[in-house]
C-alpha cells in the first residue's frame, strides 16, 4: 500500500510524502503506481519550471518513498501571494484526486492531510 501525506500550515499546502508500493500489480505493470509516479512528476515540474519555485524533492529508487517540500511559498518565506496560492492549489488539487481514487484502490492507496510541520 501506498500512503500519501499531505502536509498543511494554515491552509496552505506545502509538500507531501509518498511512501510504500501500491502492490496493485507486480513492478513495471502497476498501473496505479505509474499514475502517482506521473502525477508527482507534473507537480514537481509545474512548481519548479512553471512557477520558478524552489521545491525540494528526493526519490528514493529502492524504497520507491519520495519526498516533496515547497517551504518557500509558506507566508513566512515568500511574499508572493499569488505563487503561494498557486502551489499550494496544485498539491490540494493532488490531494482531491488522490482521495477520488481512494474509492476504486482503496486496498491500496492511503492518503491523509496533518497541520504537523515537517
């Protein structure tokens, strides 16, 4: 099972973490991890290239846990209201469509939202 956790401070989303393999298929025919991997990799592109943000991320091929941090568009980093909202709805906008697909994998996938700073 994969979980995903969101992390938040004060309703603006900031990073997540992905950790464990779905277990939906045997590696190289999971449909449902290749979507994650996808969809993470659009997140972490659109903050750092479209938005020219810092994101922080690490991938780590063996375990298949990755790690995405945008400290910078937290109030206290970054004046720019607009890029902050703009991240922050990209990575909520993850979280909805991961927890739409919760229905359909849910022996699968996990997904969870903590205020805890990470």
């Amino acid at each position: 099972m994969t979980k995903v956790i969101f992390y938040r401070a004060d309703g603006v989303y900031y990073g997540f973490e992905e950790q464990g393999h779905t277990g939906f298929a045997e590696s190289g025919n999971d449909i449902l991890c290749s979507a994650l991997s996808a969809m993470t990799m659009l997140i972490i592109n659109t903050i750092e290239v479209t938005y020219a943000t810092n994101v922080e991320y690490t991938i780590d091929d063996e375990t298949t846990d990755i790690k995405v941090m945008a400290h910078s568009i937290l109030p206290e980093y970054n004046g720019d209201e607009k890029k902050r909202y703009a991240v922050s709805g990209l990575i909520e906008g993850y979280y909805y469509q991961l927890s739409d697909m919760i229905e359909d994998y849910y022996d699968y996938l996990d997904v969870e939202v903590t205020d805890e700073f990470k």
